[in-house]
C-alpha cells in the first residue's frame, strides 16, 4: 500500500469547508479513481491520497473487478472497498463519494460505480469524467478549448473539452500496463496520434486545432516516462505538458471538486426551493 502526500496547491491538511467556508467536522467525504491496475481515495481530513492495487485482497486467489477502465464485478469492487476504506470512514456519519469515470463508458459504468459504494453508506454519489478531474488538478484554463491525453495502466483516453466540458473523445484498450505483453511506447503514441487525427478530420469547428495548438495536457502513470512523452511530443509537433505528479492527478481533482461540492446548499442540506436535495452526477 502507498500512501501519497498530495502535491501542489491543494495541501496535505486541507479539509472539507461548510457553505459558510468554515471547517466541517461533519462534512465526511471521499473521493476515488477506480483504475485497471491502482485504486486511490482521498478521504477528507486524513491529509493523503490512498493509493493501491485494485484487487480485493492482496495473494493468491485476488480477483481483479476494474479490467480496461471498466468494473466487470460489482461485488468484488464493494468489498475491496469496504476492506481498504470502510474502516477509515467516521461511523457517525454518512460520506458523500465523488467517483471518477473514464469519458466514453457512459450511463452503465456510471451506475455500475454508484451501486459499488452503496456498502459505504453514501449520503450522495458524484461521478466526474476523468479528464475533467485532470484539468482541474492541472490547473489548466478551461475557458480555452483543452486537449487532454491520459495514458493509463490499460486505457488511453484523447479528450477534448471545451468550457470545462467533454466536447470529444477517443479511447484504446492499451495502455503501460501491457508493456509485458508487448506493448512500446511507440505504439501507445501511435494510438494516440490515430485517435487525435481521427477528432481533427471529424471536427466540422476549429476546437480541436485550437486545442492542440496550445498544446496538450498529459496525465496517467505513461506520463511519468520520459521516452512516452518524447515520443509524443514529436509525434504531435505540438508542446506536450504533464500535471505534476501525473499518476495521481485524477484523484486530486476529484477531490477538488469534493471540497467544491460540499458549499452547495443541497449538499449541505439548505436547499433553496426548486433545488434538488441530492445531487448525483457531475457535469462532464
């Protein structure tokens, strides 16, 4: 197991404020990026990012319940959380879980994802698309078309979003946890490259040229390689930027967003009328 000191503005006792900005001791929180090959949470107040192989008990006998960015065994992935973060949750209260989810997986995994932490007794379940999350860890300016590329264990997703939102995407079952298999670093930035050229040709707008242009936003264990990211570099001809501490990237935006959540009045339970009383998505 490791345990992540977060990086960058966003510090390591920072805590979870009420709508009026204060600390809240009530306010239970968690955030989590289920991936193929690590699992990681933030829970709010601990000051680190949990950060360990997604398989519901370490051995012999594990069972993998998140393959290619999907979850395959929603039981399984209940008890492997309930056995990595049931015990670090406040019994007295009920958290709100803030959920990242690959861009393309759609509804189901979204559903999929929720039903998964029922065991944790949520009082609320947010999902965010991954490569928002990244923007947002990024630091990134979304009020300019953003492209970002985020190159996982077994996933690699090319996004674009515009106003902070998935405007266009492509994803590949590849990704640096296939290197053993047979994988190079060469054939995820050609993957790359196929996926942001086929965006360019449909993209009837000049968002995506615009986007690139600026260059694009890396996130995702492959952007901790320094051939990758040459590569690929040279292969867009365009400048290529990774978030700091790029692996985890994805959890420390949900948990901005998390923190961000918790000042809406519905989550707070002072609901103005005609708000809803309890939220259950995040805009993508």
């Amino acid at each position: 197991m490791t345990v992540v000191r977060r990086p960058g503005s966003f510090s390591a006792s920072a805590s979870v404020s009420s709508a009026d900005g204060r600390p809240c001791r009530r306010c239970c929180g968690l955030a989590l990026d289920l991936g193929s090959a690590r699992t990681r949470a933030w829970v709010a107040g601990r000051g680190a990012i949990l950060d360990v192989p997604t398989v519901t008990r370490p051995g012999d006998g594990a069972v993998c319940p998140v393959r290619r960015g999907a979850i395959v065994d929603i039981p399984a992935t209940a008890r492997m959380l309930d056995r990595l973060i049931g015990h670090r949750l406040p019994r007295v209260t009920r958290p709100l879980v803030v959920v990242t989810v690959p861009v393309l997986d759609g509804p189901a995994h979204r559903e999929r994802a929720r039903t998964a932490v029922q065991g944790l007794r949520p009082r609320g379940v947010l999902t965010v698309s991954t490569a928002r999350a990244v923007a947002l860890a990024g630091d990134a300016d979304l009020a300019v078309p953003l492209l970002v590329v985020d190159i996982g264990a077994h996933v690699t997703e090319v996004v674009l979003l515009v106003d902070g939102a998935v405007f266009d995407a492509r994803s590949a079952a590849l990704g640096t946890g296939d290197f053993p298999s047979g994988a190079t670093s060469a054939g995820i930035v050609e993957a790359i490259v196929t996926m942001l050229t086929s965006m360019l040709r449909q993209d009837r707008t000049s968002l995506t040229a615009d986007a690139l242009s600026r260059g694009a936003l890396l996130a995702g264990g492959g952007a901790l390689r320094p051939d990758l990211v040459g590569r690929l570099t040279g292969a867009l001809h365009a400048p290529v930027r990774a978030v700091p501490a790029p692996h985890t990237a994805a959890i420390r935006g949900a948990a901005m967003l998390l923190r961000s959540a918790y000042s809406h009045p519905s989550v707070m339970g002072f609901c103005p009328p005609g708000t809803a009383t309890a939220p259950h998505s995040m805009p993508r």
